[in-house]
C-alpha cells in the first residue's frame, strides 16, 4: 500500500482527504509544521508528501518543512496551497509539483492508480 503524507493544519481539509482514500492508501496526516516534520521523521520511506505553504495560522512557513524533508528524501513533494502563488514559491524552495487542495484526492488516484 502506497505511503503518503498529508501535512495540512485544516481539519475539514484532512477529513475530506481521509474519507476519500480510507482503505486505498496508508494515510499519515499531520496538522502542524513540527507535526509533520515528526511524521515524515518517523518513516524511513514515502511514495508522496503533500503540504499546505501556510501552517499553524503563522504565515508562509512551508520553507521549514520542505528543507527538512529535502536533506532525505527526492520523491514527489506536492505544494497543496489554495493560494497559486504560494504553490509557486514552494517549488522554488524543492517542491515537485502544485495542485489544488481540490485536487489532491485525484492526484493521487491519478498518479497511483488507487
């Protein structure tokens, strides 16, 4: 089973996430920065990781998350904010891909056929 990660801080958001992929993927959602950072810490691998440019209502703070994911890991790591210029400036800082949080169930079907 696929393992991904969902760093999101909107409980709403990660309720939608998990009820669309229940059974299909092994979820892991965190909703803070130091939260994800512990949960991308407490695997050694992740098919995916996906992250909001703005958590813990404290600003643009993905850089934080995205630099510590970056020293180990090269996989996809998609920029979810629902703000487009805030997805462009988290693939300046080592993101692979953007997309709507809309978009993140059909995302991940698409890129892992589940």
């Amino acid at each position: 089973m696929k393992q991904i990660l969902i760093v999101e801080d909107s409980t709403s958001w990660q309720r939608a996430f998990a009820a669309s992929l229940r059974g299909r993927i092994d979820l892991v959602q965190a909703y803070s920065l130091a939260e994800g950072i512990a949960a991308f810490d407490s695997r050694s691998s992740w098919d995916a990781i996906f992250s909001d440019g703005c958590l813990d209502g404290e600003g643009f703070n993905a850089p934080e998350l995205i630099m510590h994911v970056r020293r180990r890991y090269d996989g996809p790591f998609i920029a979810i904010s629902s703000m487009h210029n805030l997805r462009q400036r988290m693939i300046t800082y080592g993101c692979s891909d953007e997309c709507q949080k809309s978009e993140v169930v059909a995302y991940i079907e698409r890129a892992f056929g589940v």
